[in-house]
C-alpha cells in the first residue's frame, strides 16, 4: 500500500457532485424489494436508470458538466451537493469538462503507464472523462475505447468526442461482463467507479483478462469496504447506485483479480472516503449511527495496478 489519504468531505452549494449515496436523484431510489433480493439483472436496470438520470440532468441543466453552477442536481436537497469520492481532474492532459460528471472516485490514468500508440480500453466510461484523458497520452497513433451500458452516457460521450473532433477514441454501448471487443486488444484497461457497481466482478475481471493483451496491464479506482454495512444500508438501492453496498471488501477483490489470472497486483493508492452523517440518517436512527462508526466500518477508493502475464 503506498499511500493512504483521507478525503475532504464537503457538503456545499452548488458543488459538483454526483457518485456517491443519494447520487444525482431528487427522488427515492429505494423500492419496497431490498437489493439482496434483487438479481443481477434488477441491479443493472437501478444502475442505469440512475446514471441516465446523471447523464440527461447534465445535458438539461449545463451543458458542461451535471451539476454545475446554473443547477444543483446530484442531491436530494436543490440547493446542497455532496463530494464524497471524486478526485480533481482538471490538471491532467486532456481534460474536458464536458466529460466530468464527477463521478469517480480515483485518477486511474495517473498510475496507468499509457504509451503512446497504445489501445486503452476505460471500463464504464460515463461522459468519456478518462477516455479523452488517456487520449492525450495515447496520441493520434493510439485508440480508446470506452464502454457503457448505459445510453444516455454513451451518447453523451460520443457528442463529446465528436466535438473535440476525436477519429480514434469510440464509445460502444455494452455490458463490462461481455464486451464487443477481440481477445487481446488492450494494452492498458482503466475504469473509474464502474466494478462496484458490477453485481458479477468474476465474469467482469474475466473479461478484463480476455479483452487484455499479453503483458498488457489495467489501473482500476474502485471502491471497497471494510467491515460490515448494516442492513438497512446494504439493501438499499440509492447506497447500491451510489458505490457503496455493491462493493466488496478489499481482501475480495483483490482474491477476484489473482482468481482472473493477473499478476503483479500493487494497490497504487488508497484514500479512506468519509460519508457525512446526514447521509446515514436517512437509514440509520442517530443512535445506530453511533453504534455503526464504532463497528470499525469503512469505504475506501483504491487505485488497482495488475499485469496479465
Ligand atoms: C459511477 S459512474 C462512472 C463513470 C465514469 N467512469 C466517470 O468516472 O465519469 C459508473 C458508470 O458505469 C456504468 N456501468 C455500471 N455497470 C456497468 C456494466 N455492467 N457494464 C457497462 N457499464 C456499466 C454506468 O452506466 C455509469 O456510466
């Protein structure tokens, strides 16, 4: 582990904010069927019904970005937005806010070691944030691939590429777990915030292993837990769609990436995420919520790095 930080929780006005409980939604995600009831398929219907609701809102209220300075959409109050776990991306090569829906909660371009000419495949690539990112370091030589399951941002992406006037970044819509993309074509993978969101990480880092080429490698911000959720947390859909009850712990997804077949796996970065309390309430009475901090419970965003041999 190289370096753990601890993320800045804010909770302001018109802030940028979007993956994370209560993401993007002024209405209840939670239906009376609690999400470990749920299948796999139930699960991806919440997801991309709710970042169709990211995307559309985006398009709707700013047209650069979802929750910007004309609209506060990512909160369940109008006039409050919550950063949880997305980190800054406006100093990188190639960014575009257009793209930056604040939805991740890592820099996994930061540790991917991109070349340029190389073919990048970003796993869940929302608006496109990382993908025009890895296109700076990829060059004109290089392709990017970006994948989404879900349309609005898959159409989002492809107007954002179209207008930077991109011919080698494309946006397919498709599943992680069965992507439309040859054995070996990667050198690198990236992803930011999607495998959480993944009910099946198995069939997802399987697919990961086949789409990857020999001695290519993938950099992967994600959640993980420690600790257990209470289960008023882990069966409601909004925590589902908001990266947390659909995390694992640490331990089991790096035993999920070794059962794929990579190798060399090193957590480039760790940062402990803090939820405010406000957001716990809406489950959790005051005095559970005491109860649940003491528990040694915790979130954090890891970037992954691992090599398929
Ligand atoms: C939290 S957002 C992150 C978006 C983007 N990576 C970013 O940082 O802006 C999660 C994205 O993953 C997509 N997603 C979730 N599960 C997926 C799956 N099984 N297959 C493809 N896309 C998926 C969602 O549609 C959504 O756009």
């Amino acid at each position: 582990m190289n370096t753990t930080e601890e993320v800045r929780t804010s909770k302001t006005k018109n802030e940028k904010s979007c993956c994370g409980p209560e993401c993007c939604s002024d209405e209840n995600t939670d239906t009376d069927v609690a999400v470990d009831e749920k299948s796999e398929a139930e699960l991806k219907e919440i997801v991309k019904e709710q970042y169709s609701k990211v995307a559309l809102a985006s398009n709707e209220s700013n047209e650069s970005s979802c929750c910007g300075t004309t609209s506060s959409c990512c909160s369940t109050d109008s006039s409050v937005g919550y950063t949880i776990m997305a980190d800054e991306y406006k100093d990188l090569k190639g960014y575009n806010p257009d793209a930056d829906l604040g939805l991740g909660c890592g820099l996994p371009t930061q540790f991917a070691r991109i070349k340029e000419g190389d073919t990048v495949v970003d796993l869940g690539s929302g608006a496109g944030n990382d993908c025009f990112v890895a296109r700076a370091e990829t060059g004109e030589k290089g392709r990017v691939i970006g994948i989404d399951m879900t349309p609005a941002m898959i159409d989002k992406a492809k107007v954002n590429a179209e207008k930077l006037g991109f011919s080698n970044v494309e946006f397919h819509l498709a599943e992680i777990e069965n992507m439309p993309i040859e054995n070996n074509t990667a050198d690198v993978v990236v992803s930011n915030c999607v495998l959480n969101l993944v009910p099946n990480k198995t069939a997802a880092f399987a697919e990961v292993y086949r789409i990857m080429k020999p001695g290519g490698h993938f950099s992967i911000s994600d959640i993980v837990l420690s600790g257990e959720l209470p289960a008023k947390i882990r069966t409601a859909a909004s925590m589902y769609a908001g990266c947390v009850s659909g995390a694992v712990k640490k331990e089991e997804y790096i035993d999920i990436i070794k059962n794929a077949g990579f190798v060399n796996i090193i957590i480039q970065k760790e940062k402990h995420i803090t939820v405010p309390d406000d957001i716990y309430f809406d489950y959790l009475t005051k005095e559970e919520v005491t109860e649940f901090k003491k528990s040694g419970f915790g979130i954090f965003s890891i970037t992954v790095y691992a090599e398929k041999a």
